[in-house]
C-alpha cells in the first residue's frame, strides 16, 4: 500500500485539466492553441536572432539520385521557401537552366535574399556578378584531410587563394560568407588564422560545416568536433563578425548539432544563421531540415516569426518536382505524422488531441487521419464513423457494433495484413446502416 498523500497533487491535477479543457478546442483556433502552447510547454528564451539560410537549391539538389527540378519548379521552391519566412537562400548556378531559374527569382522579387555558391575562385564570382547576386558564399576545405585533394599546394597558397576571392568580392561590393568544409576535422591553430584571414579581407560570416556529420553537441566535448566549443572559439580568438552552422546527417545529429550551436551562439552574438534544407535532402545522408530547426526554435524559444502553415503543402511539391520518397513517418510533413491507428492512441486523441499530438495538425497545414486497421479499437472506428457521417455516434449503437464486428472479421478470420482504405470503410460503414455524407467537391 502506498503511503504518501497525493491529496495536493490531485487538487493541482484537476486545475491543470480544467485549464486544458478550457483552452483546447475541437476546431483550431490559433489564439487558443498559443495560449495552450505557453501553457503546457516552457520556453527558454534566446538572446540571439537565429536566420535561417536554406540551401535547399544548392545542397539538396546535390543529393544523389534525384530529378533535377526544371527552371520553373526552382523558381517555385524558392518563392515557398520566402513564403514560410526563410531569410537567406542559397543557390547554384552553373547550368544555363540554373541561371533561367535564378532570373526568375529575381523576377519574383527574390533578388536580396538570394546567394550564389562558389568555389574559391574569380570566375565564380564573376558569374555571381554577371547574374547580378548581392550575396556570396565561398566554399573551401580548412582540414587537412581535405587539403590532401591538392598535396602540392603549401597552406599558405591554399590560404591566399581564398583570401584573394574573398577580396575581390568585396572589392565589387558583395556580402561574403565563407564556408569552411570540414571543420569538425579542421585543426583550430590553422583554423583560426584561415578564419582571421578571411574576416581581414572582408568576410562577414564563417560557415561551420560539419561536412560528414562527426560534429558533437555537448558543450563539454573539445575541439576540433565540439561544435558549441567551436562557437565560443571562433568568437573569443577571431575577428569574423557572425558565425553560421552547416550540419550533415550522417549520424542522425544535424538537428542536434544545428540547435547545439543556435544555443551555444546566444549571448555571444547578436545573430546566428542556420543552413538548412528542406525536408533534409542533401548529399549522402543529407542535412538538418528547414522545418526542424524552425519548430525546435518555436518550441524550445519561443521564436514565432515564421509561418508553418505551407509545410505540408510545400514538402509534397518539393517531393514531387525532385522525384523524391517522403517518408510516411517524416518528422512534421509526412503523411502519419498526425496519422493515429492503434486504440490507445486513438482514445487519447479523442478526449485530448495533445495526448499524442505535440501540435495541431493545421498549425503545418495538415489533417488528422484516423486509419482503421488491425490495432484499431472501438474508438477509432467509432472516431471514423462520426467523421465521415459528421453526426455523434453512441458508444452503444447497434449499427457501430455491427460495423467493429465486421472489421474484426476482416482481420482475424480474414487474416487481412493492411488497413481498410477510405472508399472501402464508407462501404462498410452504409452496409451497417450508417448514412455517409461525402465532402464537397473542391473543384
């Protein structure tokens, strides 16, 4: 027998459930989802302006295996992107149908908020300036790893090269950031001169590209791989005005890493920017996704200043346009994300969407889908039943305990593997006796 006196906590118990009952609503209502959402979740606040950089248009078109998007798609792509409130966008321009897309960008008035990625070398600059970019972003190796691609070259020819392109960018008026490749295998010793180098000639922004994913995020781990460690380097031993991360997913940890050095930046600089790729895509395993490290700032920070509501809609057109697989199971955009079939789960959602639902479906504009299938329970089906006839349904109605019985039979004596589509269910469920009404047409 337990004999500790939960007498105050069932008094707090019932408050905390009066004031969710009170700010939760079968309809979304975004007021009352903030006011739920400050409620339920604490904030940290971050005294830091995190940007984000997406580089969906030149690092997720570098992902192997996937179609390359016509002009007309990228310039699409790059208006979503603005839409959802990215700040910066990355591109790349070396095809003529890069180009024709970069022009239509410009066309869209995407022209400020637009960078050319280049090589450390002029004639990329040049081709930045012909197209008439105002942002630049110089990508170079800063490990020796990867210096070994040019073993005939001393550092300081390496460094000089850099430097001189850094150079003639600003000189020709453009806002330079430098990427350094590789630096969570970069020494610091060389790594800081590199960064001082470039931050004399111009740069304003050093990239930390943790290029194969090795980066950690504990603030005690060291350098060379301790990112939050690299941040307060970089500011305490450079002169490099700000500071951006550029994370790989080859281990799972670029929305870690990426967050890792958001906070890690607070109190340190003024701004922070954070490149990102829609939905991931990117070389190999690809890279911390846009719409992660939007919601974890949402989340953890309160940083409200961007707008949700077009990522489902976006991710399946980004999918579509790059012939990519969205997984069923995709943080946030993916078709199950909000997708609930075992009973349990079910029952929660039907007394309490946040049981198992960390945020309304429509704040990312997507839906609830209730799928019947052999884990389904009485709760589901009935959910179900009410949605497509948009009546209540008692818990005793003789028409729904037909319809669980015939659901059953699918199951167990048909020894059926997959859930029961939609078209199918409202079969079902008019053959039990349900009058199913079916949704406007939307053409």
């Amino acid at each position: 027998m337990i004999q500790s006196d939960f007498t105050k906590e069932e008094e707090k118990r019932r408050q905390y459930v009066r004031m969710l009952e009170k700010l939760s609503s079968p309809i979304y209502d975004p007021r009352k989802w903030e006011e739920l959402r400050k409620f339920v979740y604490k904030t940290s606040p971050l005294n830091v302006e995190v940007i984000i950089d997406d580089t969906t248009l030149r690092e997720g078109l570098q992902m192997a295996k996937l179609s390359s998007p016509s002009p007309e798609d990228m310039c699409h792509i790059a208006c979503l992107l603005r839409d959802i409130g990215v700040e910066r966008e990355e591109v790349i321009t070396y095809t003529k149908s890069d180009q024709e897309a970069v022009k239509m960008m410009q066309d869209e008035g995407l022209g400020d908020m637009l960078a050319a990625w280049c090589r450390a070398v002029i004639e990329d600059v040049d081709i930045a300036l012909k197209l008439g970019f105002k942002h630049v972003g110089i990508s170079h190796p800063v490990s020796y790893i990867h210096f070994e691609k040019w073993p005939e070259k001393g550092l300081e020819e390496l460094v000089d090269r850099v430097v001189n392109t850094v150079q003639y960018a600003v000189d020709h008026g453009l806002m330079v950031f430098v990427h350094g490749e590789d630096s969570t295998r970069a020494d610091w010793d060389f790594e800081k001169k590199f960064i001082n180098a470039i931050a004399d000639a111009g740069a304003e922004v050093y990239r930390i590209c943790d290029t194969i994913g090795c980066g950690l995020s504990d603030p005690r781990a060291p350098l060379p791989n301790g990112i939050p460690k690299k941040v307060e380097y970089i500011k305490r031993e450079t002169t490099i005005p700000y500071v951006e991360i550029h994370a790989h997913d080859d281990l799972g940890n670029a929305v870690e890493n990426t967050m890792a050095a958001i906070e890690a930046s607070a109190g340190l600089y003024d701004k922070f920017y954070a490149s990102t790729t829609f939905l991931g895509i990117g070389d190999r395993a690809g890279n911390a996704e846009t719409e992660k490290i939007m919601l974890n700032c949402y989340f953890r920070h309160n940083i409200s200043k961007w707008n949700f509501k077009p990522l489902r809609k976006m991710a399946n057109f980004i999918a579509s346009a790059l012939n990519y697989h969205l997984p069923l199971n995709k943080a946030i955009v993916g078709e199950a994300a909000f997708a609930h079939e075992s009973g349990i789960h079910v029952h929660g959602i039907r007394i309490l969407p946040l049981t198992y639902e960390i945020v309304p479906p429509e704040l990312v504009g997507h839906e609830r889908a209730i799928v019947i299938g052999k884990r389904s329970g009485k709760h589901g089906i009935q959910m179900k039943v009410e949605e497509i006839t948009r009546e209540k349904v008692d818990d005793n109605d003789s028409r729904l305990l037909n319809l669980i019985k015939m659901i059953q039979d699918e199951f167990i004596v048909g020894e059926r593997k997959y859930p029961i589509k939609e078209r199918e269910f409202k079969e079902l469920s008019k053959k039990a006796g349900f009058h199913v009404r079916e949704k406007p047409s939307t053409k």
